[in-house]
C-alpha cells in the first residue's frame, strides 16, 4: 500500500499547495512597475503556470516517476535536486548527531528513573526534564546564543564555520566545527531527550513489574541481569516505533535550529522555498517528508518483529 499511499499524498499536496492565494511570480511583479500584463503572463506561460492544474499535476508526476523535481522557480532556476544535495549532508549529520546522542543519554535515564521510581534522583530529573519539554526551541536558541556568545562569548552563534576556517590547520578545522555544533545540537537535543527518557521510564516501570521479572529474580539472577537481558528489549517496543516515526524529521525537522542558527540546511530550504512560493522545491520537500514517513512506519513494524517473537511468528503464518 506504500505506492497508492504515496500516490494519494502527492496529489493531495500538489492541489493544496496550489490553492493558497498567490502565484511564485508575484513577487517578482507587484512591486516592479516595470512589469505589465503581458510580461505578467509570460513568466505564467514560462513557469507553467498558465496550464490547467490537472495537467501541471501529470506533468509534475512524469518527471517524479523519473526521479526529476524539475527546476526550482527562484531566480537562480538550478535544479531542484542540486539545490536538496547541496544541503542534505549538513541537515542529516546535524539529525543524526542528535538523534545520537538522544539515544545514548534517554534511554540509560528512563531505565534510572525507572528503578528509582518515586526517589530524589527520580523526582530531580523529572522537574528538569519537564521544563526542557515544556521550553520552545527557537527561546532555548535565543537564550544560548544570548548566554554563551554574547554575554560570555564562549561559543559562536550563527555558521558552521568560522570565516577564517579555510586558513586554519586541520584539528583546528574540527575544534572550529565542533564549536558551531554545540548550541544547535544542544537546543535539538533537549526536546527530543525529554520526550523519549519519559517514554522509556513508563514502558520500563511496565515491565519490571511483570510476573516473568519476578521470576527471573527468584532464579538469583542479579538485578542488572534482570533489567538489561529480560526486561529492556520488551520496555523498547514503544521507543521503536518513536524512531520510526522520527526517520522524516532527519530530514525537515530541523527548520528552527537552521533558520535560529543560520545552517545552511535543508530545513532553512524548505522555509525559504515555502515563504517564496517555490512550487517544484516545495512539492520536493513534501514527496521526501511522505516516503520517509512511510519508510519510518515500516522499519517501525519490522523492529517490533525483531523485538517481539510473538508478532514475528505471527507474521509468518
């Protein structure tokens, strides 16, 4: 079903996008006097614009099937797919060096919590990481770039690098990066650890009161043995599906950090191209975001067969 599925998204996306009032060449013309009617018409007819939207639609889809986005609208008329690739290593080194991180500090800490249900280290943690929840990405930008480069001035505030990167030796090259990085990564971090730490405490405070661990127990097998080899891969089955669904936002789901932070990413891409009525980098941004998503849902199903015998025999049958 993920071919019709992804059939249905695009047209549905094509027609929306093409229903919000304004054209991509209003820009260029309602502030230019110079520019009549006829002039007007011409970039319609140059853009394709003067089609009915059935047949800009069957053309669009022509091109997809053969894995060509078409031209951007602005007015540098590159290719679309020069436009993605040119940024697609910035935003996915970025995603996943969060992700990353989330994953190694989010799921340690549920599983603490966990175990020291209703204790001090519980209770502390909690208050912090409700209010890393609760905080809105582009304040927590604000803040550290007020803190840390303003007021102390410890670390940079917009850039991936320096503008004397190109004259710098090479580890000072990745200590000049990995200072850029520490804000960015900071402020897409906090969310994402709030949300899935809390995920993995509740699964595991599920789990450790099942039957299975309390025999495991009485077996004599340590209370690490108990936690790490019994209960942790059932208590990950939610947490699965959370990264299945998190796979579209390696992609689009940076657009504060980039747009707070000045990146050069994909997510500060498909703002501009949005704000700028840029039809072919949009739809681009829309067709990317949907086979993610559905290749988010399928990895999601085969991680719960991998972690869950019971539906992996049942799959099979």
């Amino acid at each position: 079903m993920m071919a019709p599925a992804l059939l249905g998204i695009t047209l549905l996306s094509f027609v929306v996008i093409h229903l919000a009032p304004g054209e991509p060449i209003d820009r260029m013309t309602d502030l230019n006097p110079n520019f009549t009617l006829e002039s007007k018409q011409r970039l319609r007819a140059l853009y394709g614009l003067d089609k009915p939207l059935s047949e800009q639609y069957l053309e669009w889809l022509g091109r997809f099937i053969r894995l060509d986005f078409g031209r951007s609208f602005a007015p540098d008329r590159r290719p679309v797919m020069e436009k993605i690739a040119e940024r697609l290593p910035v935003t996915l080194a970025l995603n996943l060096a969060s992700l990353a991180l989330i994953l190694l500090v989010a799921v340690p800490v549920g599983i603490l919590c966990a175990v020291r249900a209703g204790g001090l280290f519980d209770r502390a943690v909690t208050v912090v990481l409700f209010l890393g929840f609760a905080a809105p990405p582009f304040w927590l930008a604000l803040l550290g770039m007020r803190l840390f480069g303003v007021d102390l001035g410890v670390l940079p505030v917009s850039g991936l690098t320096s503008l004397n990167y190109d004259e710098l030796a090479p580890g000072a090259k990745i200590l000049d990066l990995a200072r850029h990085l520490v804000l960015p990564l900071a402020v897409s971090t906090l969310g994402g650890f709030a949300g899935l730490s809390r995920y993995m405490r509740s699964n595991m405070l599920e789990v450790i009161r099942q039957d299975y661990l309390t025999t495991a127990r009485a077996k004599g097998l340590s209370e690490r043995q108990v936690i790490v080899r019994h209960g942790l891969k059932n208590a990950l089955l939610p947490v699965i599906t959370i990264l299945g669904l998190s796979l579209p936002g390696l992609i689009g789901g940076s657009v504060i950090v980039e747009s707070s932070f000045a990146i050069p990413g994909l997510g500060q891409l498909f703002y501009m191209a949005v704000m700028g009525r840029d039809y072919p980098l949009v739809m681009a941004a829309l067709v990317i975001g949907a086979v993610l998503t559905l290749a988010g849902n399928l990895l999601a199903d085969l991680g719960y067969a991998w972690a869950d015998p019971r539906l992996r025999d049942s799959a099979f049958k």
